[in-house]
C-alpha cells in the first residue's frame, strides 16, 4: 500500500514541478501495476469494488502528503488516473510488467 500512496502522490505533484521536477501525463508501468495488484487484493479481502479502493488510495495519498495537500484539480487528475487503473485502461501496460517478470514476485 505504501508504494501505491507514493506513486500517486508522485503523480500528483508532478503538475507543480513537485517530487522528480517533471511532468507525468501517465503512472508508470510498475505503478500501475502496483496499483491494481492492490486493488485486487483489496477486493479478495474485503469485496470492495475496484473504483472504491481506488478512491480510497487517493484520499489516503491526499491524507499523508508531506509537501501540502492537493489541490482541486490535481485530485481531480489524480483520481481520473486512478480510476482509468481501475476500469483496465491500463492493463496492456500491465501485461508488459508481467511479462518481464516483474509482476511474479506479487
């Protein structure tokens, strides 16, 4: 869960030149992958629906951002990516992670 709160908020702060001093338009493959490996234990656990554990992972991110908290539209960005995670609009990319072999130690 940790490394999941990270990368959003990365993601997040990128807008305002924050953490790496670049912009992101994107998660990267490994985040995503995190992501929603966590979003489908989550759902073993507790059959929370995908999108919910999404927005939770958001307002946990906001919750423990130690730069500020987000601003309006960088949560709106952020949990647009998050849920874009969630519906499977990444998960050619997360194919590409498993097939390195990346994925197998989860």
């Amino acid at each position: 869960m940790k490394t999941c709160i990270k990368a959003i908020q990365d993601y997040a702060c990128s807008g305002r030149g924050g953490r790496g001093k670049q912009y992101r338009s994107f998660f990267a493959d490994e985040e995503a992958f995190c992501i929603k490996a966590f979003m489908e234990y989550f759902y073993k656990l507790t059959h929370v629906a995908a999108v919910q554990t999404g927005s939770l992972l958001v307002w946990m991110a906001n919750e423990l951002n130690p730069i500020s908290k987000f601003s309006d539209w960088e949560k709106k960005n952020v949990a647009r990516e998050v849920n874009d995670v969630a519906i499977g609009r990444y998960d050619g990319r997360i194919r590409r992670v498993n097939g390195r072999g990346v994925g197998k130690k989860w």
